[in-house]
C-alpha cells in the first residue's frame, strides 16, 4: 500500500504544482508576472497531486475532442505537467497519478487521453503509443520560389498578436481537420498567446482569405541573429491552411518577408506538400521527424466503433488492457465498423500497440515484423494494413 495521498488540488495549490512540474524539468518557478498567465492554463477541476505529507507529484488535464479517420471529433482529454518531485522518484508516484487519472477518465466516458512525452520510455506501460508524428522543415528564403503552377491563393491580413488571439482560434475550428488533430479549448489559446509574447518584438499572424472566408492562418516570429545583425530566422509557430489556395498563399507571404534568411517550421505534417511548390526542391530541407501525440485508448468499444475503415477482409483483433480489464477481449474490425465478438482473433496485442496503428501511423504489418503484434492468422496483417489506412498522414499541429 503506498504511503501518499491522490486527491484533486484546489485552487491555492495549482502555482505549487506548476512550480513543481517546472522543477522537474529544470526550470526555475514562474515570478508572479509569468503565473498571472500560467494560472488561466488550469482547467478547474483537472489537476490532481501526490502527497507525502506534502506535494511531491503532480498532473493536469483539460477536456477536448480528437479528429479520428473519417471525421468524427470524439472526447478526449489533453495530459500534460506531469512531474515528480527529484527525492520522490521511482517509489510508485507516477504510477498512482496515472491510474487515478485513468480511472478518472474513464468514469467520465472519455475515450482518449492524449499527451506529449519528455521521455519515450515512459508512457507505454500505461497505455500510451506514439500515434502521430511531424517533421520540422526549414527553407532557404533567398532561393525559394513557388513554382508558377502553384495556386494563386487568396487575400493576406497581416494581424497583431492581440488581434490573432481574436481571430485564429475562429479560424481553427472551421477548418476541416485530418486525423490526429484537436479541438483547441481556451486554456490552450491562453498558453499559446503567453509563449508567442515571450519574443521581442512579439509575434505575429498572418490569415488567409478564400472564397469563403477565412480559410487558414500562420503565427511566426522574427529573431535569432546567426553571423550578421540582419541576418534572421523566421520561425513559423502555427500554419494551418483548409485548401490549397490557403497553403501556397501562407507559404507565398512567408517567403516574401524581407530582411529573412531562413523560414522554419517547427511542426508540419509527414506528407506536408510545401516540396512539390518550390522551383527548386532542394531550397528546403527536412531539419527532424520527431514524436507528437501519445495516445491512450480509455474506451477500446468506443474508439474503435467511431472511425471508419478501409476496404478489406475482415479482421478480429484479441487486445489485452491491463490497466483497464474492460477494454479486454476480441473486436471485429471491418469495413462496416468494428464490434465485440466471440470469433477467434487473427491479431493478438495490447492497448499501446491498437494504439499506435489507430490513426494510421502505424501499419500492422510493420508492427506484427517488429514483434509488437502476434499474428495468428496469416492473412490478418496485410488486411489490417487495408482497414486501419488513411489518405492523410495523421497530426496533429497542436503542444500542450
């Protein structure tokens, strides 16, 4: 039996356990400036701590809605400050943070919990697998051109951050969204809004006009003296865009700001198409493909019921869930949906594998190669690949 206490934290606590996520990660506390914005990122409600007497661990969530194949927004919860205290670690804190929040999750009939890990050895034996990844992309300004093929795009307003912060989030939510991608609650906009004021000057945005409104958006700022004093980067925080006109048009306007040499994108898709718009393809270069989202299936019934899926043979997936038994058992997966039965699997894994191919990152084939899945139907694997593929790679563009 531990020797600490989970409980929700009020209020007064939450600067304590910011404080303490910060240490954690080796920052030092926020002074009462940066707190009177830190303190709006706390959903009421969603922070829980460890206690031993005192705080010594400590979690928070928010409340949002996942993008999954084929367009459905199903609930979800964003995980995030998750920190133990240094003389506190390795004694079963974590682990008792993330079973109460699982359990809290579920009872709420959450389907999925999704975080960004510091450390990727962590959060699979609680469930999570890495289910959406990005590339940062950088692109020498003084040699692009977008090709003259490309499409024309639409009007550009140039915004201020306090004007963005009223215009962008709008923007966002009418966008059509791939698999991976969020909802954005205000707490989110609110942590968002602080970090692009960090720079100096602050940072701003750009919106897209198309035929029908605002159709897309880029939040940047210009900094980062390399060898010269006018010598900088320009770094793209956002870019969203819901058609083609919207991306060549954002793309267009970033190459075109003077006094830059380098755009960097800090979080763009796998399959991101800025290569196939420039002249000269080699005038950009893909600097990292690194982790996003880690999520967590709370209800396998649900998650696997809401998306849609690929022509192919039927499949029946056996999925074990030690955390939550009840996600436990077998699951037909077919092009007419997914329900529990009572057929003989054809693949056998655990709930941090289901999902890792839920979104599509992840094929099962490559999964069952690397031993992660076990193939008891030789046929399963390929039409796996079938049903769980996407069109568009999953992303999700949103940190938390």
């Amino acid at each position: 039996m531990s020797d600490f206490e989970i409980r929700t934290l009020e209020t007064a606590e939450h600067r304590a356990a910011s404080n303490l996520f910060r240490e954690s990660v080796h920052f030092p506390p926020s002074d009462d400036a940066e707190w009177e914005y830190a303190a709006q990122y706390y959903q009421p409600g969603g922070a829980i701590g460890a206690f031993d007497p005192e705080l010594v661990g400590t979690a928070r969530s928010f409340d949002a809605e996942l993008t999954v194949p084929g367009g459905a927004r199903l609930p979800m919860v964003g995980v995030t400050s998750v920190g133990v205290r240094a003389d506190r670690t390795r004694r079963g804190v974590l682990r008792a943070l993330m079973t109460t929040q699982l359990a809290d999750f579920a009872a709420r009939g959450v389907v999925f919990a999704n975080l960004l890990a510091t450390e990727a050895g962590i959060y699979g034996r609680y469930g999570y697998g890495l289910a959406t990844r990005h590339r940062t992309y950088s692109v020498d300004r003084h040699r692009a051109r977008l090709r003259p093929d490309a499409p024309a795009g639409g009007e550009l307003e140039l915004l201020d951050l306090g004007e963005a912060m009223a215009v962008c989030p709008g923007v966002y939510d009418g966008l059509e969204r791939r698999p991976g991608m969020m909802s954005r609650p205000e707490v989110l906009w609110r942590l968002y809004e602080t970090q692009l004021r960090r720079h100096t000057p602050p940072a701003k945005a750009v919106v897209h006009h198309g035929p029908g409104g605002p159709d897309g958006f880029a939040t940047y700022h210009v900094g980062g003296a390399l060898a010269h004093p006018w010598t900088r980067t320009l770094e793209v925080a956002d870019l969203f865009a819901g058609s083609p006109g919207a991306f060549a048009g954002l793309w267009r306007f970033l190459l075109g700001v003077d006094l830059v040499d380098r755009v960097v994108v800090g979080s763009c898709p796998l399959d991101d198409p800025i290569e196939l718009l420039l002249a000269d393809h080699r005038c950009g270069s893909v600097d990292r493909i690194g982790d996003e989202h880690w999520i967590r299936l709370v209800d396998v019934p649900a998650a696997l019921a809401g998306r849609v899926y690929g022509p192919a043979d039927p499949v029946v997936l056996e999925v074990t869930d030690p955390l939550l038994p009840a996600n436990g058992g077998t699951y037909r997966v077919g092009p007419d949906g997914a329900e529990r039965t009572d057929r003989p699997a054809g693949l056998r894994l655990d709930v941090t594998t289901l999902a890792m191919m839920y979104l599509g990152t992840w094929r099962p084939s490559a999964l069952a190669a690397a031993g992660r899945i076990e193939v008891r139907d030789p046929a399963a694997p390929e039409a796996a690949d079938l049903l769980f593929g996407t069109g568009s790679a999953a992303w999700s563009g949103s940190h938390f």
